[in-house]
C-alpha cells in the first residue's frame, strides 16, 4: 500500500563501504559497513567467491608468512616462508621442493628474480618495531631448479697465495706486471682479484701461470687472470693498481692449475676488472630486493637501515663496498623498499620518498632528490601487478599511513582511499608494516592484506580514482597473512592459523 507523501528512493547501483564522517552522512548508495562483497563489473554485486585449498598434499605446507610469485623458466611457481624461517619452492599444487634456506630467526624476506634465479635476502622485525636484514645473514641465490638448495650470492676470492708466473714462449710488452686470479661461479658471479703474484717481462717473451688456486666452492666452474699493464715505479702496493682482465687469460674449470705461454700486449688490457677490488666477498641481508637499469638494488642491513647496495649493471653478486652505495637522509626511520617508475629509482621510507637518477657513473655518484616528507609506505607497500611481480609502468600504488595513494612520480590528491578514510586511519599504525598490496589489472581489483589479518578490495572497473573506486572488507575463517597471483591472475592466500569459530 503507498503511504501518503512518501516519494520512494530508487537505489540502481551499489558502490561498496563508506566510512567517512557520520555515518549518517553515508550516501545512500554505499554503505557505512559491508564485508564480503564482490562486485560485478557494472552495478551489481554479488557475495565474494569462496577460498579453495590450493595443496592437494597429505602434508601441505601450514604455517605460510609470506608468498612470492617466482617465474622460472619454465613455469609460474611460488617460494614460500613459513613458521621456523623455512623457505619452500612449490612448483604447482602437487608439487613441492625444499626447504630450500632455512633461518631460524627469520620472518619474512625478501625477493627479486634474475634470469630463471631466485635472490632472496632474510629479514626480521627488531625491538624497535624496525624491518632490517639479520646480523650475520646474507644475500643467497636459488638456482631455481628443485635440486639445489640456496646459498650465499657472491663468492669468497682466492686464498692459497700459490700463484706464480714465469716467462714463456711468445710475446709481450717488457716490464714489471702484477697478476691475479678471479673466480667465477655457475651464476655469473665474480670474485674479487687475490693471490697475486709480479713478473718482470720482455718484448721476446710470454707468461707461463703455476699454481693457479683452486676454489673448494663446488660452484665455481672458471678462473681468470688479471694483469696490470706495465708499471713503471712500482712500490710493492699489488691491489693498488688497475687491473684487466687477461686475454687468453681464462680456465674453463675449476681443476687445472698450469696455463703456460700466454702471449698479449698491454693495449690488448681493455676490459677492467678493478671494480671487483672492493666488492663484498659476502653481501649481507638487507629488507628490500629490487632491480634498477639491470642492476640489483638492496637495502636496509642490520647496521645501515638508510643506506642501499647496488650491483654492477648484470652481475647481482658483484657489488662494490665503496661505489655502489646510495645513501637517503639520516631521520632515524629505515629504508623500506625500492622501486623504478619511468627511468628513476625511488627509495620510501614509512614517511619519506626519495629518488635517485642513473647518471651513467657510480651509484655512490647519482643525485638524490626528496619528493615528499610525509608520505612512504611500508615493506610490502607497493602494489605488485598480476604474476609478474613487478609494478605497473605508469603508476604505483602504494599504502602510506594517510590512505591509498596513487604515485606517478608525486602523490595524487585527494587519495585513493578518501572514501573510507576513517576506515584506513583506524588501522594499527604500530601494526602497518603487515600491509601488502595485489594489482589485478584483469579484474580490476586490488587486494590488500590488513594488519588486523582482514583482506581490503578495491573493485575499480568503474574508475582508478578516489570516488568511482567501490571498497569491500573481506573477512573468513583465517588469518590472511600473505598474497600471491599465478597463472596471470589466480589469487593464492597463504595463512598462519585458521581463527576459532
């Protein structure tokens, strides 16, 4: 029966969670509380789908911490932390090797893959509520093939002092030459030069190498030779000159320990080897993995929580100590994750963004600039895209303390998340390191994992902008810990606990 002076209001479309100001105030196409929605992708909605096991294992991997997506080179698979600082590699749902790195005291970690390798580093959160890299831990590498185990990325240079060089048939240019051995392992990695050794040389004669070390690493699979050109007044300095490597200069195995009758001339010294002088012999942990103009950038060790390493461009176990060092603003807050947008890396901190530019020099050279003071993000902060782990590269989204933002090299306003601000400002700050952020560009959805173990969507088929976004809490019968995209866009949930009905 129609009730006299009642003119009815038509709602033809739903837009998710309000919660901003009065909930009085709540448009009358949204609402003040809704949990569990999931929308179509015009007007409609729809209870969300329900959460299936992933495992079909009679011992599935319980306890999981974090979750990373990691293409190999022939497949889509994950590793997985759990409890008890365990890293397993899953290929598919039946399919599981490892533990691949176990440390005990780590709790989370972090990733970045090269070529069909995985490069993880272990990380812990201290005292101080602070993300860094554990002490006396280490950078490993995974060769991602289920039959190894990780191990330390980067490789100890020769120690024996056995070399030792003496003049051969052939040629080369008369005067005193220091010589060295590098290793090289199965990924690439080189070593720094040692175990050197002098000759004087004459324009009649050639070198003759004995006693070339031996590395007792199973994965070094070549040495080279590196020479100095001819030096005049020598002082008895023997890292202290510039170093090539030698041409002819090179055993492909890890046995053979003579290489006689090397002949070369000085102007044939062109590819350098000294930037290997300073690297580290082993890189420590650090927070944050991520790569920059083909080189791998890491930050945040235990003793250095504003500092960042990055590597030669193409060798991610070869970073120099000295040079390959970008330093952010001493404020007492740590580094918490790196990420290149449109040709320029930037650094965040909880409440600060820096950027850096590649100016074709050192990294220790590159110019640094402060974007804002008051908004970063956290550890898992930024929205990585579909399967592939990275950002999209127009724009990130990242979770500052202040709500959703959209980042294209400044901050957009108002943010993303205005629509459900009091909603974001209610989360524990203490906490807001738990955040990590899913894009799925397919659907059209974020996924945003919440320190209070909830799940935020935010369904923008409508928009990518502060008012066309429609929001949805989703809440089930566990903790969401961690999220992950394979195969382009399958949502895997990896959980600590199932919580108590």
């Amino acid at each position: 029966m129609a009730l006299r002076d009642h003119e009815p209001i038509e709602i033809n479309e739903f837009n998710g969670l309000w919660r901003r100001g009065d909930p009085d105030d709540t448009p009358l196409d949204h609402f003040s509380n809704c949990e569990n929605i999931q929308f179509e992708s015009g007007a409609g909605f729809l209870t969300r789908a329900g959460i299936n096991i992933f495992q079909h294992l009679n011992v599935p991997l319980t306890g999981i911490l974090r979750i990373y997506n990691f293409p190999t080179q022939t497949a889509n698979t994950l590793l997985v932390l759990t409890t008890g600082g365990k890293i397993y590699h899953v290929i598919d749902d039946v399919t599981v090797f490892g533990p691949i790195l176990t440390i005990a005291t780590m709790t989370d970690f972090g990733f970045a893959p090269f070529a069909g390798r995985a490069y993880i580093t272990p990380f812990f959160t201290n005292s101080d509520g602070i993300e860094v890299g554990i002490d006396n831990e280490f950078l490993y590498v995974y060769l991602g093939d289920g039959l190894s185990v990780a191990r330390k990325a980067s490789v100890t240079p020769p120690v024996t002092n056995t070399l030792a060089a003496a003049l051969g048939t052939g040629a080369s240019d008369a005067g005193l030459h220091i010589f060295g051995v590098v290793y090289e392992t199965d990924t690439g990695a080189l070593s720094a030069p040692a175990d050197f050794t002098t000759l004087v040389q004459t324009l009649g004669n050639g070198v003759s190498f004995t006693g070339i070390p031996v590395s007792p690493d199973s994965f070094v699979t070549k040495r080279h030779i590196v020479a100095t050109k001819a030096i005049p007044n020598y002082n008895g300095d023997e890292d202290g000159y510039q170093f090539f490597f030698l041409p002819g200069g090179t055993i492909n195995d890890n046995v053979a320990v003579v290489l006689p009758n090397i002949s070369y001339f000085d102007s044939q010294l062109l590819e350098d080897a000294s930037h290997l002088l300073d690297n580290f012999s082993e890189i420590p942990a650090g927070v944050g993995l991520t790569f920059y103009h083909n080189r791998l950038v890491l930050n945040t060790t235990f003793d250095n929580i504003s500092i960042a390493y990055v590597s030669a461009p193409g060798e991610p176990e070869s970073i120099n100590q000295v040079d390959g060092i970008l330093v952010a603003p001493l404020d007492g807050n740590p580094l918490t994750v790196f990420q290149e947008l449109r040709d320029v890396i930037y650094g965040f901190k909880r409440n600060r963004t820096h950027s850096w530019v590649d100016n074709g020099d050192e990294p220790s050279t590159w110019p640094l600039t402060t974007i804002d003071y008051g908004l970063g993000c956290p550890v898992h902060g930024i929205a990585t895209v579909l399967d592939s782990g990275a950002s999209s590269i127009d724009y990130l989204l990242t979770a500052a303390y202040q709500g959703m933002q959209i980042f294209n090299g400044r901050y957009a306003n108002p943010e993303l998340s205005w629509k459900i601000k009091d909603f974001w400002t209610d989360i524990d700050k203490d906490e807001f390191r738990r955040i990590q952020i899913l894009n799925d560009p397919v659907r059209k959805v974020l996924y945003i994992v919440l320190p209070d173990r909830l799940m935020l969507t935010g369904d923008y088929n409508i928009g990518l902008d502060p008012k066309a976004i429609r929001w949805s809490p989703y809440r089930a019968d566990i903790q969401f810990n961690t999220i992950a995209l394979i195969n382009i866009n399958t949502l895997i949930i990896g959980a600590e606990k199932r919580l108590l009905s």
